[in-house]
C-alpha cells in the first residue's frame, strides 16, 4: 500500500480520467460551430449533451456493479475505447443523428471511466489518504476541461472540425494503450475482492446499497452542487458568455481556464475538511448550495452585461462545486463494505448527471419557448432570455438542498443508534466559544 507501483496505477487512472474529461466538455466549446454544421436550434444543441449525459447516468449503476466484478482495468481501458470511436464518429458526421451518435458513444465511455478509477483507490492505498486522493483525482481529471477549452478550441478554429475531433480519438487510443501495459487492479498478493454472481446476488448487491441511507445521501450532495459547474462547461456557459454576456473568445478561454484553477485549488481544501470533520460533510455541501444559488442570482440579477469581475466570481464559485460534489463519493465509500463501494459510487455519480441533463434540456426548451413567442426580439442567445432560462438552476439547487436535508436526518438516527451523535453545529460552535472565552478569562497561574 502507497508504494511506488500504487503512485503508477493512480497517475495511470488519472490520466484516463482526464482523458475521459477532455472528451465529456469537448462539446461545450463547439456549441456555435455545431449550430452551423447541423443548422441545428439551441433545443437540438442541448439534446447532444442531454442525451450524451442520459447515456453517462443511466450507465452508472450498471457499470458500478461491473466493476465490482470485472476490474478497474478492464473497464477504463473499454470506456477510453468506446470514448475514441464516438469522437471519430462525430470528426465525419454531418447530420444531428449522426452527431448523437457520435455523443452517445462518448457517454458510454466517460461513464466507464470515473467510477473504475475511484475504485482503485482504496485498493491501492492506506485509508487516511483515501478522501484526500479522492478530492485530487477529480481535481487532476477537471484539467481535461482545460485541454478542451485551450488546445481543442485551437484545433477546432484553426484546422476545423474534423480534424480537431481526429486529434481527441487519438488521445483516447494513447489512454487504452497506457492502461492496457501499466494499469493493475490490485497489489500483488492482495487476496480478489469477493464478487457478486448471479443476477439474483448483484439485485441484492444493488438493494443494499441503496437502502443505506448514507448511499443516498451522497447521491443528493452530488445532486446538489455538481450539475451547475457540469451546465456551464459542457453547453450554456460558452454561449451564455459570447453571445449574451458580448466576451470575446480570449477572455472566455481565461474564464474557463479559472474554472479549471479554482477546483484544482478548493480540491484539496474540500479533501481536508472532509478528513478533519467527518461529522460535517453535508453541512459543507449545504454551504456550496448556497454560494452557488447566490452566484447565479448576483449574475442574473445585474443591470445589463454583468462585469468580468462579477462573471469571474461566478466562474469560481461554480468550480468548487465539482470537487465538493466529490462529497458525495466519500459517502458511498464510509456507509458500504469495500465490495460495494463500485455500486454505490455508481448510485452517487447517477445524482449529479441526472441534474445536468434536465438542466441543460429545460434551458434550452425556454430558450427556443422564448425566441418562438419573440420575447428574444430574434436573438436565440441574447442576455434577457438567457437570465429566464438560467433561473432552471435555482429550482434544481432547492430540490436537492431540501432531499439531502430530509435524508441527512435518517443518517443521523442511524449513526445516533450505533452511538454516534453529531450535535447541531451553531450549538457545538457556541460550546466551543464558551470554552475560548473560559480559558481567556481564568487567571494565570505562575
């Protein structure tokens, strides 16, 4: 455990990851491009990502259990395969089913890829650098995002569609290959993890896992705080930037490029608070809840284009919702046995997919809704209709801070039955200043 080969699987798996991310955002940078190519409207431009998304989630819990029984390697190496062939599909399609297609594939792959790596994890290392390992895994994968915004986007206007779509099914070919020659799934000597077997046994598998309650409760944090950053990089937040907020490419590539910066930055942050205060997790993610419904609303709200200052904001607060959605895994990981953990990861990464997907088809239908009954005064993407559409976020944040609420109670009556009370916060906050001031005020003894 920790030894040199288990930093080479890790590096491995997060290069897959990364990959896995480049090829999950490509998307969001080609969103005016693809308008042209398949004369298409903003609801069909959303439904390649809906659908895309659609495909990622519904595939979680199925690949959870796979790899419960196949193997981390296995999986990444077929995701990084399936991610390739779909990016080569969509470099000749010329037609919106064709370009589905092509977007398909690519969810199939991407929604291999996460959870084998994750999974690796506890295998590989000893437990007290779990959550931290955890939280720096998402935070190198979310570097993918970058290499979409920057290289791709270089590609993509310079040398054009195809050609930069050639260039992503490479890397997906690098990725098998490296995973093929390096990637293990467990240290030598360490007994096989038991599997489930038989259609009867993973039900059960399956059953158990969403029956703790500590499984949900991770599905609605990641619910919760994860779809907004996943709208913004993967389709609105490019147009919403260019065409209503007037920024050029540049300044948006910089924005972007700050989006990637603040979740590698708030990654490890996140990691050590979930290490130091356990008892805390979903309060964390209450707080993110709030700091993006008040990022959003800063944004909408503003009087005209809102200031770069205000959209930079904006850009930071949504990027420390991705790792703080990493919560969610460590509650998957803390409530199942290690034989369960792939299955209720997969339960988890279902939630904030999910709130992604209709997010981005519910925005798009108000913006074609809008342009229809003219209130767009013919600008698809103008600023008013987008601060009507982008309102879909604040619905989704309150449903999902009010389920992990409820839910979070039937954690705690769970945890009060093995003996573990956790206090409400303002009390143990004012315990804990009481006891500042008594050692402040009690007189020094010589």
């Amino acid at each position: 455990m920790t030894a040199p080969r288990a930093w080479l699987v890790w590096s491995i798996g997060i290069f897959s990851y990364l990959v896995a991310v480049t090829q999950r955002t490509s998307f969001g940078v080609v969103g005016l491009e693809a308008t042209e190519r398949f004369h298409a409207s903003a609801s069909a431009i959303s439904f390649f990502t809906v659908l895309q998304l659609l495909v990622y989630a519904g595939l979680q819990i199925p690949v959870g259990v796979l790899v419960d029984r196949f193997g981390s390697r296995a999986m990444i190496a077929g995701g990084a395969l399936l991610m390739g062939l779909g990016q080569l599909q969509l470099a000749f399609a010329d037609s919106v089913p064709a370009g589905v297609l092509g977007r398909v594939l690519v969810g199939a792959g991407d929604a291999m890829t996460f959870i084998s790596v994750i999974r690796l994890i506890p295998l590989w290392f000893a437990p007290a650098r779990v959550p931290l390992l955890t939280q720096l895994t998402g935070m190198s994968g979310q570097l993918g995002q970058l290499i979409s915004v920057v290289p791709f986007a270089f590609v993509l206007h310079s040398a054009g569609w195809t050609p930069a779509f050639l260039a992503l099914a490479g890397l997906s070919g690098v990725a098998v290959v490296l995973v093929i020659l390096l990637l293990q799934d467990l240290p030598h000597g360490t007994p096989a993890q038991p599997s489930t077997k038989g259609l009867r046994a993973t039900g059960v598998s399956l059953s158990r896992a969403w029956k703790q309650p500590g499984t949900r409760l991770g599905l609605w944090s990641h619910f919760t705080i994860q779809f907004s950053g996943t709208v913004f990089a993967m389709t609105w937040g490019y147009p919403f930037l260019i065409s209503a907020q007037g920024l050029d490419a540049g300044t948006v590539a910089s924005l972007m490029a700050l989006y990637v910066a603040g979740a590698i930055g708030a990654g490890p942050l996140i990691g050590r608070f979930v290490s130091r205060h356990p008892l805390r997790r979903s309060t964390m993610v209450l707080l993110i809840a709030a700091a993006t419904a008040a990022a959003w609303a800063a944004v909408l709200l503003y009087p005209g284009r809102s200031p770069l200052w205000l959209l930079a904001g904006l850009v930071v607060v949504l990027a420390i919702g991705g790792p703080g959605s990493m919560i969610g895994f460590d509650f998957a990981r803390t409530f199942n046995p290690a034989h369960r953990i792939g299955t209720a990861t997969g339960i988890v990464n279902v939630g904030g997919f999910i709130a992604a997907l209709v997010a981005i088809y519910l925005i798009g239908a108000v913006l074609d809704i809008l342009y229809a009954t003219g209130f767009s005064n013919g600008v698809l993407y103008g600023l008013e209709p987008f601060r009507v559409a982008l309102c879909v976020h604040f619905l989704l944040i309150g449903i999902g801070s009010v389920a992990t609420l409820v839910v979070r109670r039937k954690v705690r009556r769970q945890m009060a039955a093995q003996g573990v009370v956790v206090q409400p916060l303002l009390k143990v906050l004012a315990e804990q200043r009481r006891a500042r001031n008594a050692r402040r005020d009690a007189p020094s003894r010589d």
